[in-house]
C-alpha cells in the first residue's frame, strides 16, 4: 500500500503520514512511497485506527471555550468528554493532535461547532513593566534611588521617528535601516542637558503592531509622533490606544512643521482631540511639541518637556536586589547563538550570572553596550546585549538573576519549542506558508500580517511553520511534503539546505513590506473570477444531421436569439446535461452571426454533440465581473 492510497482509504492527511513515518527512521517520503507492513501497523496503532469501530457521535454540551490555545487534554476536560473521543474526532479531520498538544484557534473553532460549545473572546491583559518593579521594590522594603527615564517614540511610518531620534543621538541610524524604516525595536541612551534619557525606537509599519505594544508596555512615558503634513493615521491611533491602556503619560509630537502653515497644525491638534489627547494650551491635560526632526528646530524643548514628564514621576531603582528587566529584541548572532536586547529596572547583571527569562534559561556569556563595548557588568535603565541564552526569548518577557539551582528546576519544567508547527483542517484549501525571520519580535508581525490577508474568492494564507534562524533542510523537506512557500525575513538558506535539489519556492526579503506585496500577490493568483450571465434567447432541437465529421443541430428559434461565439446550455427533460460555445451558425444554408426568434438555423459547438430531439438550448453572454 501506498501513502497516498493509506491516507485515502484511512482519511488521514498525506503530510502526517510522513511526519509520523520520521520517527521510525524513514527521512525522504512522498504520496508514492510504498508502506510495509510494519510500516502500516505503526501508522494504524499512533492515528488510533481500529480503535472506534462506529462513528464519533459527539454529543452536543453547553459550556463556553476562551478563544486561546489550550491543551487537547484540558479542552476535553472542559467538554466533559473523553480525550480520546476529541483525538478521533480530529483525526476524521486530517488533524494529527495528542493529549498534550496545544491547540490553535482553528482547531478549537472545530471542535466547538462540533460539540455546540461557544468560543469567548479573551481580554488582552496590557501590564506597565516599570509600574511592576517599582510595586515589587515597595514590597521588599530596600533602598531606592532614582533611574534615567525610558521614553518610547511611536507614530504612523514615515511620520519622522526615527529622524527625530537620530538627530537627539547625533548619528545616521535612518539611514542603515532597510528600505528607511525601522526593522527592529532598538533602545539608546542619550545624555541630554537634563540628565540621561533611554530612548525606544519601534517601528511604525503597520506589520509591527505588536511590537510596538511591547515598546509601550516598558516604557515611562510616550512620545507620540505626528506628521503635521500626514496628520493622524491607522498606526497613529493603535499608538495612542496602548499608551492609555497603560495610563502612561503621552507627549504628543507634531513633527514636520516647516512644511506646513499653523493653520494645518491647528488641525491636526484637532484630530487628535477626538481621541483624548486635548492640549494643554486648550484646557486639557496633553503637552504638545511643535518640531522639525529635519532641522532640529524645537527638538531641544521636546527634550526638556520629556524629562519634566519623567520627574512626575518619581522614578526608583535600586541595586540591592536581584538584577530584573526586560527583553526589548532578540535574534541569533554567528558565533554567539541566541541574544538579546535588555533593559534592566532594577539590581546589576554580571558575566557569569545565571538568569530566568520567560519559558527560556541561561548564563550571561557576556554583555556589550550601544557603542559595541564589552561590559563585566550592567545596572539599570542601560540599554544592552547580552549573550548566553539556551533558546530564544520573547520581546517583553521578564529576565531575572536566579541561581544555578534555580534554572536548573526551571529547565526541567519547561519544554523548548522554537519553531512551531501549527495544527491544520488539511480538507480547507490554503496557500500554506512557512515562515523563518531573524529576530523574535519579527516573528509575530510576519505572521500576523500574513494571516490577515485576504481576498474574495481567492485562497487565504494558512502559516504552517514559524520560526527563528535561517532555512534549514526541515524547513525545505517540509516544504516540499505540505506543497508550502517559504518566506524569509532577514535570514539566508543554510549551505545544506540551498543543496537540495528541491523545487520549493524560497523567498527571502530584508524589508517586511516587500514580503507582503509578494505574499497578497500569490494570492491574488488564486482569485476564481466570478461571472455576470445574461440570457439572449432559447431555442428547441427539431433534426440532428452530420456534416464530414461534425454533429449539427438544427433548431428553432422561440425566444430572443442564438448568437455565434456565445455559450449555450443544453437541457433535457428540464436537466441540464451539457454547455459550450456555438462555433458556426447556419441561417437558409448562409453563415450569420445572429438567428433571431422565429426563424430555423443550423449550430455546432464546440463540447457537445449528444443531441436527441426536443433538447432545449438557452444561448446566453458571460462577462468576468469586476471587483
């Protein structure tokens, strides 16, 4: 037996097959690889084949399921049914699952239409991280002293963030980034007149929402940008959004001014109005700059307003407890693996320290600030790499010095995963799409961006593979078993897997906007175009006549006209058996283009020649209709 002919037979998704055929060593399979018969015992006894004999009658339970992944175990448990009976109802589906695996969204859509349960909508808990370790410093009662402010720069793309942030550093960050836009969240610390002040730079593309948010959850005070010449965007509202859930104070920054007269800026004060950011010169409670990133004008008054905000309010550190900050960036680094942005809160982080970040691990291999020097040791609020982590970390995630005992506990508990692998109804037509990127916080905006994609009529994008780092053989041979493309962000195909002799396509791109394009492109290839039918006349078959090696019709026209090169439909005692296109038209033995109602004409078309008398034809146009 075949894999493809096992699959049809069993109702098991062919790429599953060949995943589970890895573990018994098989590395290279297709549809037409031949089963043996150890092979088929295997696969039969892990897909649970023969276990139920009688179809899954799912009875229906009247409970609410959170809309977030939960284990197949814990998901039964909730329905008051065996797990068991959930593996086999997904197995039906082409959906390999076991009792511990995570299940997506769509999964879990599946199996609630399936038993009747409701899906609840969850609410995104936003938490300030520095309001977190200043409440934990309170609560261990140690000595606290004040730290630098950390600002974060949000805006819509091209508004003049980073612009703005390179003229305060007195360098040209704009310039070596990709395409002119900020590809990842970076932290600088820029000694000002007013003392030093750690600066956020996050992205404004749309696809970097969430990456934005993390900026805004470590950060004390929020300036938001504001193109006088733009003025305010989608990107500029999801801004202002995360700062108020944060009750963090915002500066709103309208930058280009030399581009536009105060009317405009007037304007633009207005519209930010409408969101709660009133200013101050008008009754409210937001304080407004007014500057030229290009030419600097107003920028030292921005700074000035920026630190006033921070001395509001009262920010505190102290190095007398364990070093505790947060991620801001991670990617991997040749020769020193997975690292990591960091910005500390409170305490100092040394060489040789061991740390818990999130759901990963590790000991500090070495740290090293924004001018590239190496560092024995960091406190707070100064922005820096370090190296030494066993797995990759999230952008957000809490890192805290622990001890060796510690970590140890912590490796036994959690289960490293870098890339995942998401669960799929494989009977729902997709493009699938495995996605490699360079860095964490990049993850979750390609994929997101990617999922939200759509068109009418066309195949949606369906993200099988996520992960971080370059393109391996997995990645390709996946590929190639689950017919999927590759994207890449900032990352290149490892030397072993550019060997393959593979026809995958693998696309790599530096910037995510061009991934994009592409990406709603293959789309678009997809689209089935949706046609306007407009009846013009009907007509009854009354001979049947052959002509060289041609069938003809001859009929009479009742109703309208039959047209040549128009469609027609043929029907027979009112069933529509066949339909084509007339291809010659006879009228008095004379070729024409139109027979009208009344007259007898002559037809051959063009896929059909089964004719019998009294068939019924209906001529009609078919127009493509436009979107």
């Amino acid at each position: 037996m075949r894999i493809y002919e096992f699959s049809k037979k069993f109702d098991v998704a062919v790429k599953d097959i060949v995943e589970l055929l890895k573990e018994r060593g098989v590395r290279r399979a297709d549809a037409e690889f031949m089963l043996t018969d150890s092979h088929i015992s295997f696969l039969k006894k892990r897909f649970h084949i023969g276990a139920v004999k009688e179809p899954v009658q799912t009875a229906h339970v009247n409970v609410d399921i959170e809309d977030k992944e939960v284990s197949l175990g814990d998901l039964a448990q909730r329905l008051g049914r065996p797990a068991s009976e959930v593996i086999v109802l997904l197995l039906k589906r082409g959906i390999v699952a076991n009792i511990n695996k995570l299940l997506p969204r769509d999964v879990l859509a599946i199996v609630a239409k399936e038993y009747g349960a409701t899906l609840v909508d969850t609410v995104k808990d936003t938490v300030n991280k520095s309001n977190v370790v200043k409440e934990s410093l309170q609560k261990e009662q140690v000595v606290q002293e004040k730290r630098d402010p950390v600002v974060v720069i949000v805006g819509h793309v091209d508004h003049g963030k980073t612009t703005l942030l390179d003229y305060i550093r007195k360098t040209k960050v704009a310039l070596g980034e990709a395409g002119g836009i900020t590809q990842h969240l970076g932290a600088y610390s820029v000694p000002t007149n007013h003392g030093n002040v750690v600066f956020l730079d996050t992205p404004g593309h749309e696809a970097f929402s969430v990456m934005r948010e993390r900026g805004v959850s470590v950060a004390d005070v929020v300036a938001l940008v504001v193109a006088a010449d733009d003025g305010v965007r989608p990107q500029t509202i999801e801004s202002i959004k995360a700062a108020q859930s944060l009750k963090a104070p915002i500066v709103v920054v309208i930058n280009k001014i030399d581009k536009v007269d105060s009317l405009r800026i007037e304007t633009v004060k207005r519209e930010l109005s409408q969101y709660g950011l009133l200013s101050d010169e008008w009754g409210g409670e937001t304080p407004y700059a007014l500057i030229s990133a290009k030419t600097g004008a107003g920028v030292d008054e921005l700074i000035e307003l920026l630190a006033l905000q921070a001395d509001m309010l009262d920010l505190v550190t102290s190095s007398a407890v364990a070093a505790r900050g947060y991620v801001l960036e991670s990617q991997i680094q040749k020769g020193r693996g997975a690292v990591a942005s960091l910005l500390l809160h409170c305490g100092t982080l040394s060489v040789g320290d061991f740390f818990i970040c999130g759901k990963v691990d590790g000991r500090v291999n070495s740290i090293v600030d924004g001018t590239g020097k190496s560092l024995k040791s960091v406190g707070p609020s100064k922005p820096v790499l370090v190296s030494g982590f066993y797995d990759f970390p999230k952008a957000g995630d809490l890192l805290q010095a622990s001890s060796q005992k510690e970590v140890k506990k912590h490796q036994s508990e959690v289960e490293k995963d870098v890339q995942v692998k998401q669960l799929y109804d494989a009977s729902q037509a997709a493009i699938n799409v495995i996605v490699k990127v360079g860095s964490f916080s990049s993850l979750d905006a390609v994929v997101q961006s990617l999922q939200a994609i759509t068109v009418n009529r066309a195949l949606p994008i369906r993200v099988i593979s996520s992960g971080v780092g370059d393109i391996n053989e997995r990645d390709i041979e996946f590929a190639e078993q689950a017919h999927a493309l590759i994207y890449g962000l900032d990352v290149k195909v490892e030397r072993n897997a550019a060997a393959l002799k593979s026809e995958v396509q693998v696309n790599i791109y530096n910037i995510i906007y061009k991934l994009l394009d592409d990406a709603r492109e293959a789309v678009l290839k997809t689209k089935k175009p949706e046609y306007i039918e407009t009846q013009l006349g009907k007509a009854i078959v009354k001979a049947i006549f052959k002509v060289n090696s041609s069938i003809i019709a001859g009929a009479g026209v009742h109703e309208g006209a039959l047209k040549k090169g128009q469609f027609v439909a043929i029907y027979r005692n009112s069933k529509k058996i066949g339909e084509g296109i007339i291809k010659s038209l006879q009228k008095d033995k004379r070729a024409v283009d139109t027979a009208p109602e009344g007259f007898d004409c002559a037809f051959r078309i063009d896929t059909f020649e089964s004719w019998k008398m009294g068939d019924e034809v209906i001529c009609f146009s078919r127009e493509e209709k436009k979107d």
